[in-house]
C-alpha cells in the first residue's frame, strides 16, 4: 500500500532529491575529468546529447517506473555503445557495423521474454486501503474474492463486466492484446481504491460509473493515455477514489 501511494504521488520532496542528485552527479563528473580520473577522450561520450537517455533512465528509477527505465537504458546503450567503440574499439569488439541490425531485434526478444515471464512467474500484489489492510491477488483467477479483478492477456482480446456490487481494485496486464472492463454496475468502498494496469503493445478501455472520482497516474513510453471520464454528479463523493497507476508502453489506455 505504502509503495502504492509512493509510486503515485511523486512528492516535491523526492523531486528535489532527484534534483540534488543530478547535480552531485554533474558535479562529480567535472571534477573527474579536470582532475584527470577519467580519460579526456570520454568527454565527448559522457556530454554528448545521448546521455539525456541516461538523466531519463535516472528520473523513471527514482519514480520506480521500471519498464519506462529499461526502455531508455536501451536507447542510451544504443547510442552510446557505438561512440564508446570508437574510442575503445578493443574493449567493444562486438560493436560493429552490425550492431544496429542486431540490437533491435535482440533488444525485443528481450522485452518480449521478460515481459511474458514476469506474467507467468511474477509475484504481485495489488492492496485497497481499508483499514490499512493489504489483500494480495491470486494471479491464476480472472476474479478473485471480494471484488478483486485480474486479468492478464497475452496474444488475444477480452471483454469483461464485472458483475460483483463493490469493486475493491485490481489487476491488468496486457501484452500483443486488449482488454476492456466494464464496471459500471459496480460502487467503491470507503477509501483510496487501487487499479494497477500494464500494457506492452496492447490496449485497455475502462468504463466507469458516472459519479467515481478517479486519479490517473499512468506513465508511458511511446504511448497514451486518454481520460474521457467525468463526473455527472454535482458533489463528488471524494471520501471513495479509484487511483490508477501503471505503465503503458507501445499501446493506450482510455477511461470512460
């Protein structure tokens, strides 16, 4: 739960860490090179626009953002890597001509495996607070017990509505597919409500009463996110919220 809201509510006071480190960083950095702890000729490695990739990658692990870190480690590495052979060609003889026709389709192998096992094998928990109460999921049901919704698709489309009165959160994860969750039928329970989502070349809709107030924070990478839901009613229960977090990446993932 505790991580739940961390992840969610990237504080000014972690931004102003991140902040503070990156200029540790920067700082270090000048001093290794005016002092001749770093050989000069990486100077145009480690100040070259690539290196963005790096401060990217630096921001998504301080807001534990995993997929969207991996996503630009690899662009930075594709980048990189090259500029490094060049200087240090016996230290990279793997980095050759070939390397752009090899990296890529690698690089997705790797996604693409990583994803599914973490699937298979990952041990998640999803949490409602009530009470300060953590309910895990049972990842081998579509529905677990007390208004508890997974749903993990790889390679197919699915169309659920979900019929129990209260929803108490959940789970989404989608790779190569889409799923779409209908839980209009459905009211929250006192508290914060949690819906975790993932998506990797794939999509997920969401229908949503009317009269639920919902807090997206959702990242992406090379995606979207498309929030068309709203309230009718005039005074929001605010005492009941779903809060949705995850990470989109290649796919989208709109709210009705």
């Amino acid at each position: 739960m505790e991580n739940n809201e961390q992840q969610m509510n990237f504080s000014g006071r972690s931004k102003g860490g991140l902040f503070g480190f990156l200029l540790i960083l920067a700082g270090t950095l000048f001093l290794a090179f005016n002092f001749g702890w770093i050989d000069p000729a990486l100077r145009s490695v480690v100040f070259s626009w690539p290196v963005l990739f790096v401060v990217f990658a630096i921001i998504a692990l301080f807001k534990r953002e995993y997929l969207a870190l991996f996503f630009w480690l690899a662009l930075a590495a594709f980048f990189l890597l090259p500029r490094i052979a060049h200087l240090y060609p016996d230290a990279l003889p793997g980095i050759n001509e070939g390397f752009t026709a090899t990296f890529w389709p690698v690089l997705l192998i790797v996604v693409g495996a990583g994803v599914i096992l973490k699937i298979l094998f990952g041990k998640k928990a999803c949490c409602h607070r009530h009470g300060h109460i953590q309910r895990p999921l049972n990842v081998d049901k579509m529905e677990g017990t007390d208004g508890i919704y997974v749903r993990e698709v790889v390679f197919g489309g699915i169309e659920d509505i979900f019929l129990e009165p209260v929803f108490r959160g959940g789970r989404i994860e989608v790779v190569f597919g889409g799923v779409e969750l209908d839980l209009r039928r459905a009211s929250l329970p006192e508290g914060d409500t949690y819906l975790q989502v993932e998506a990797v070349f794939g999509g997920i809709k969401l229908y949503l009463p009317d009269d639920w107030v919902v807090v997206p924070k959702i990242s992406t990478v090379l995606g979207g996110v498309d929030n068309k839901h709203f309230s009718k009613s005039a005074n929001h229960d605010t005492s009941r919220r779903l809060l949705i977090s995850g990470e989109i990446v290649f796919g989208g993932c709109e709210i009705r």
